[in-house]
C-alpha cells in the first residue's frame, strides 16, 4: 500500500495537491488498514486525509535545502533501473 508514497520535497516543479493528496490517502489507508471506508467511518476517514495533505502542503513549504532541486524523470529513471536490477526485466 505505501508503495506509492514517495519523496516529495526538493523536486522542480514543486510537488502538486494532486500529489500531496495521493500521499495524504496511502498514509491514511495504511494507518487505518482500509482502502475504501465503511459508510460510518468514511467522514471521519476524508476529513483525515484533507488535514494530512493539508500539514503537508505546509511541511514542504518549510523545508529548505541547499541540493539543488531533483528532477522528476532522472529520478524515475533510477527507480527502473533499480526495479530491473531487483526483479529482473519484465
């Protein structure tokens, strides 16, 4: 499930809500252990979520760094060559 929380900080651009939000949600999924909510908890489970990506939204707005900024494909291109060398070529 947290597979796809990733390493937000330091990118150019700077991390997007839309990615912010898909970290706040695994995060939320594992804590609770749940993917979609039941009707009871479901509330409870979004306001959850919009308070994390929110915190975060903010995390990053405080971090420095004297790096100089990632770059989103460079990164992705390390993360396959890991892949490959891990489970081998698809």
């Amino acid at each position: 499930m947290c597979r796809n929380i990733h390493t937000l900080h330091n990118f150019e651009p700077a991390a997007t809500d839309d990615e912010v939000y898909a970290a706040a949600l695994q995060y939320v999924r594992k804590i609770s252990g749940s993917t979609k909510p039941s009707q009871a908890n479901e509330a409870a489970f979004e306001r959850a979520v919009a308070e994390i990506a929110h915190i975060t939204r903010h995390l990053l707005e405080d971090l420095v760094s004297n790096a100089p900024p990632k770059n989103r494909e460079d990164e992705a291109a390390k993360a396959h060559a890991r892949a490959v060398v891990r489970f081998g070529t698809a």
